[in-house]
C-alpha cells in the first residue's frame, strides 16, 4: 500500500504535467518556466497542498457548485429582504470581502508554490497589478442584481492601497458593480486586517444586510485570533448565521486558519515542519 507522501507526490507530478498540456492546464500565474516547473516535484508539504487545493478550485465542478450555491442563498435573501413591504425606504448595504469571496487567485498560488514559495508581498503586488482574477461562479449575476435593487455594496478587503488600481481593473472588467472609490475600503497605512473599524463606518449610513467572505474574520472580529479553539467556539456561537446574515465562501488554500493552527506566521521550513509533526502525532 503506498503511503500517504508517495500518494501525494504522485499526485503532484499528476498536476504538473497536466499544467504542461495546453488544452488541460492549471492556471499559472504570472510567467512560470518548464525548468521552474520541474522544480515544484521536490516541494514543501504546504507548498504542494496548496498546488492540489488551487487544482481543485480551478477545475472541479464542486468548487464551481459551492460557489454557486453561497451565490444562491445570498440571491433568496437579497430579494426576500428588498421585496418586503416592511423594509421599505431602508438604506440597505452588502458587505463583501474580495479574494477568493468573489475572485480566484489560485493561479497566483500555483506560480508561487512552482518557485518553491509560499505567498509574498511583492509577488503579490505584481498579481493584482496584472489584473487576471477570474470572478467566482454566481458572483458577478448576484452582485449585479443586488445593484440593480439599490443595494449598496462595500468591497471591504485586505488588499493594500496600493492594489486599487489594478483591482479596479479587475474588477470592472469582469463585470462587478460600484467598483469606485467610495464602495472601496482596503486595509489601510496600520496594515490591520481586522475589519471592524470599517464594518463600522458601513453601519452608520447603512444597515447591512449581508456580509459575505472566505475567512470568518469577514464576519466577525471574534474570528480574529490565533487558537483553533476558540475559533470553532466561535462557529457555535454564530451557527444560525450561517448561510443567513454569513455568506461564506470555500477557500481550501488560505486563510486565518493557518496562523491559528501554527501560532503565527513562521517561515515555510516551520511549517512544513509542523505540518510533518500534525501527520506524525495523527498516526500515533
Ligand atoms: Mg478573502
């Protein structure tokens, strides 16, 4: 029987030479080489977990479903709520995070973890600067129409200042609307991913209908801590928000997860390394 690694590195090899053939490929981003490719057979765990996970999201028709499906109980209760006699005249606002809640930037992902790195700020920069996200299924038709309802939409996102440009380009090319500086709110010169201050600033003109997001800190700053306990606590807490007031969005890639389940962000060496001591303390 092969081990779970042998599996693993097979099933690495599998992906890349998938992502060699024109007509089946994954998607790279930026300018990845054969030779760098080549490389990527003799990666990290983490490295190559998220070269699988970014297969997933770009080519099972599950990931497109579930996408979907977020998108679909977002739509009920956009139109419950706006055609609702009683809730005539209130200003009503969608709260919405960007990456992997809207877009998909797993082709990032594949470029990085083909160099044999995990995610970097500058490569990063360069990625939103290309303006190659591909919009998430359901996403564009929902925001569209809750647009067309009156509804505004804040985009409130931990991409840096310095991105707006090119997500604005992104963003207007797939088609998404109030793509413009009022409806923006990006992390700004504190480098805080805590969202709060601006769900904040949304609450004083708007009530909020919906917030929709990948990572639960889009939800509520109660997610904003590094202990995996106190993290799935906080799921009870909120269970009957799920799927109503919380739109949450699958990303197997990335997220707060990570610094909860290895106490911050250590280099790529610590985690593959903790990773490897989770398998072994698992088999035990
Ligand atoms: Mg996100």
């Amino acid at each position: 029987m092969k081990s779970p690694w042998t599996l693993f590195v097979t099933s690495t090899s599998l992906l890349l030479s998938l992502s060699l053939l024109p007509s089946c490929s994954i998607s790279v981003g930026q300018r990845t080489t054969i030779e760098q490719a080549h490389q990527g057979q003799y990666m990290s765990p983490t490295l190559g977990g998220k070269l699988f996970t970014s297969a997933w999201m770009q080519r099972s028709a599950e990931y497109k479903a579930l996408c979907q499906q977020a998108y679909n109980i977002a739509t009920e209760r956009l139109l419950a709520a706006t055609s609702d006699p009683r809730n005539k005249g209130k200003k009503w606002a969608i709260v919405t995070d960007i990456d992997e809640t809207i877009v998909d930037n797993s082709a990032n992902s594949v470029h990085q973890a083909l160099k044999g790195k995990d995610y970097e700020q500058a490569s990063w920069d360069h990625w939103c600067d290309l303006s190659e996200a591909v919009a998430l299924s359901g996403a564009v038709e929902f925001f569209r129409l809750a647009d067309s309802l009156g509804v505004s939409i804040y985009y409130i996102s931990n991409r840096d200042e310095v991105n707006k440009p090119g997500t604005k380009r992104n963003l207007i090319a797939l088609g998404f609307p109030q793509v413009d500086e009022e409806h923006f709110m990006f992390r700004d010169a504190s480098r805080s991913s805590d969202k709060t201050a601006r769900r904040s600033a949304v609450l004083r003109s708007h009530e909020i209908l919906m917030l929709l997001g990948d990572n639960l800190g889009d939800f509520d700053h109660i997610f904003d801590v590094r202990d995996e306990e106190k993290r799935d606590e906080s799921v009870k807490v909120f269970a009957k928000e799920f799927g109503r007031r919380f739109i949450v969005l699958p990303n197997p890639n990335y997220g707060a997860w990570e610094p909860a389940m290895n106490g911050g962000y250590p280099k790529l060496e610590e985690k593959d390394a903790k990773l490897r001591t989770l398998l072994r303390s698992h088999r035990e």
